[in-house]
C-alpha cells in the first residue's frame, strides 16, 4: 500500500504503518484526554466503583497522557484484530500480503486465489471479532478485579486509578469494536460473516447481493438517525457502509463473471518482443510507448528466455538502467497460460507469481499477452455495460 512504511513482520506477515496513522495519534490523545471527566463517570457507572477524584487524573498533562496511552493500546488491539484474520486465513491456505495500520483501524490484505469457501470466510472473518471481544472481556476483568481488590475511591492512589482508566476504557471500546464489527453490513466482519453463511445455501454472487442490500438497509438507518441527531460521525459511518457493501457486490459480481471469460478474449495479440541485451532504459522507453506491463525477452537465436515487466524495470535504478541489460534483470523462469484458460486463472497466477503480465500460449508459441493492464480495461467496460 502507498504512503505506508514496513515497520516490521510477525508470524511471515509483513507489517506497515500508513503515515496518516502518524496523524491521529495526536488527535485521539486530545479528544481522549479532553473527554476524561466524562469517561470516568461512565466508567464509575459501568464498574460500580463509587464516586473517584476525577481531578487527580484531569491535572496538568495526564489527561493527554492518558489520552495518547489508551489511543496505542487501541490500536495494539486493532493489530491483534487483524492478526487473528491472518492467522486464520493462513490457517486455510490463504496467502496474508500484509497488515497495514490505518487512520481509523487497519486492513489485512488477504489473497484467496479460489480457495474460500462458505466455512473459510466465516471463520476467518469472525476470528477478528472474536479477538476484540476476548481483548475487552480481559481488559474488563481486569478493571474489575482492580475495583474489587484495590477498594478503588476518592482517595485512591494515582496508580490504581490510571490502571482502572486504561483497562475499563479499553474494555469498554473493544467490546465495541466487536458489537460495530459484526454489523451484517459490507465491509464489517459481520458482512463476510453473513455472506459465509448464506453460502451454504446459495451462490455466492446471490449471497453477496442478499448481504449487499441488508448493509444498504443499515447504511440508510446510520444516515436518518445521523440527520435527526445531527450526528455528522454517523452519516460519515452511513456512508462507509454503502459503498462498501456497493463495491463488494461489484467486485463479486466482476470475480465471478471473469471466470467464464477466456484470456484470448482479452489478451493483446500484438506481442512485443525486447533482446535480452537491450539496455533497461530502452525497455521502459519501449513499455511505455507500447503501452503494455510486460514483454517476453528473447535471446540471439529468438528463443523466448523469460518475461520483464514495469515492475522489474522500476526495481533498476536510473543510474544502473544505462548499463543494465534485460537479460541480466529476468529471472529466466518462463510460465504462461494457456489459450483455453480463463481471465480468472490469468489472475490467480499473477498474483501467486507476483507479476503483472503473463504470456498466453498455444502450444509452444506465445500468441498473446494477458496483463493486470488488460484485466482492469475488461472490468471497467464490464462495470459500464452493468452499471
């Protein structure tokens, strides 16, 4: 994902940190912190604690402090959220792409390559609320024993309130990030939950577009009830939910439609060939002006030695792409597929292969080019033609 750093990995799993979740942590730690009185009083009322000091912890930066505290923590449960996804996933024989911390939570990129199946996508999209909810009933118990043990009051020590804080605030808000997850609206958990168990019974377009429209129906409910209150924070959430479950349906729709679409339909029979001792630089003056992803890559006899693509020639500094050759840059792996497969399996083979153009074959002859450029053109045309 663009604009992201790798911060690390854990369990394979590439981890990266989107720079707009640098922004938010200031945010949250002020409406945290500002908000602290009132959340204590609600957590007074949740935890049955009696009446606390509110200004020891409201004095000078603590507030803020706190705010930035619970705000990490937060987010250290959204990553173990996502985690479980993963593991799940990986579990069921998914490739996990990476994890990625967002503005207002995170994403993992899951590959199924055809294999989910109704049973796959329940588990591993319930796995994530799942996570929340043990992560919040644990906080919560330890907010509990905190009250009970500690005889937490007006007087108490600033230890044992900050503990209180941390703990009842992180239980209460994962408690909540499990209850909004299993919503049965596209893109929450409780949408792919949902569409899981349909599948059961029905197709999977026709159980996409049965979840689809139940998360309209949320999306419109999020909308009137953010107009009457004036709640801009719900219309925002209306909206999320209607395109979400809008795109899921598209791209259900378009996966399933891609499969009985053969890639001799959309691949480009103008193939262009480049010599193994051409500079990089004059195969990405040629890509560009070709207008293609990729190109096979020929030796002095004109056999087929391997493919280059965009991506290989973006790998090759400008510096290095006046000396380097693409016979130097190819891995000399060839693979293909063939006439009769379809747009799908081009899909599915790019992505496990890690490239963006493959080479169609009849036989032992390259008839044409299939590309990620070409899969996108055929699902814009397919999305005009539906729409």
């Amino acid at each position: 994902m663009g604009d992201s750093i790798k911060i690390g990995s854990l369990a394979g799993v590439p981890v990266r940190l989107h720079i707009t979740f640098l922004l938010i942590i200031p945010v949250f730690s002020y409406v945290i912190g500002n908000d602290i009185t009132y959340t204590v009083r609600l957590l007074e009322t949740i935890y049955a604690t009696g009446e606390l000091d509110v200004s020891v912890l409201a004095g000078g930066y603590i507030p803020y402090l706190l705010g930035a505290a619970v705000t990490l923590c937060l987010f250290a449960a959204v990553f173990l959220h996502e985690m479980a996804h993963c593991l799940t996933a990986m579990r069921y024989g998914h490739r996990v792409v990476e994890v990625t911390l967002l503005l207002l939570g995170g994403i993992s990129e899951i590959e199924d390559h055809g294999r989910s199946t109704p049973k796959s996508e329940f588990w591993i999209s319930i796995s994530g609320p799942i996570a929340s909810l043990l992560i919040g009933i644990l906080s919560s118990a330890v907010a509990y024993a905190l009250v009970r043990y500690t005889e937490l009051s007006a007087e108490s020590p600033l230890t044992g309130l900050i503990l209180f804080y941390l703990f009842g605030y992180l239980g209460i808000l994962n408690i909540f990030l499990f209850l909004f997850n299993m919503i049965p609206a596209f893109p929450m958990d409780g949408g792919r939950i949902l569409r899981g168990l349909l599948s059961l019974k029905l197709p999977r377009t026709r159980a996409t577009k049965i979840a689809s429209d139940i998360g309209k129906i949320f999306a419109v409910l999020f909308a009137v009830a953010g107009i009457i209150w004036l709640n801009f924070l719900l219309i925002l959430i209306a909206l999320f939910i209607y395109f979400g479950a809008s795109q899921e349906n598209s791209m259900t729709e378009l996966s399933e439609r891609i499969k009985t679409i053969g890639v001799t339909d959309a691949m480009d029979g103008n193939v262009t060939y480049v010599r193994d001792s051409d500079l990089i630089c004059d195969v990405a003056a040629k890509l560009s002006y070709e207008r293609v992803s990729g190109c096979p890559v020929i030796n002095g006899m004109g056999h087929v030695i391997g493919m280059i693509s965009q991506k290989e020639v973006a790998g090759v500094s400008a510096t290095d792409a006046v000396t380097v050759t693409a016979g130097e840059v190819i891995t000399g792996d060839i693979f293909g597929v063939t006439s009769d497969a379809t747009l799908y399996d081009a899909m599915v083979m790019m992505s496990d292969k890690d490239v963006s153009a493959l080479p169609v074959f009849e036989g032992t002859e390259i008839i044409g080019l299939v590309s990620s450029t070409s899969i996108l053109r055929y699902s814009q045309e397919f999305g005009e033609t539906t729409g």
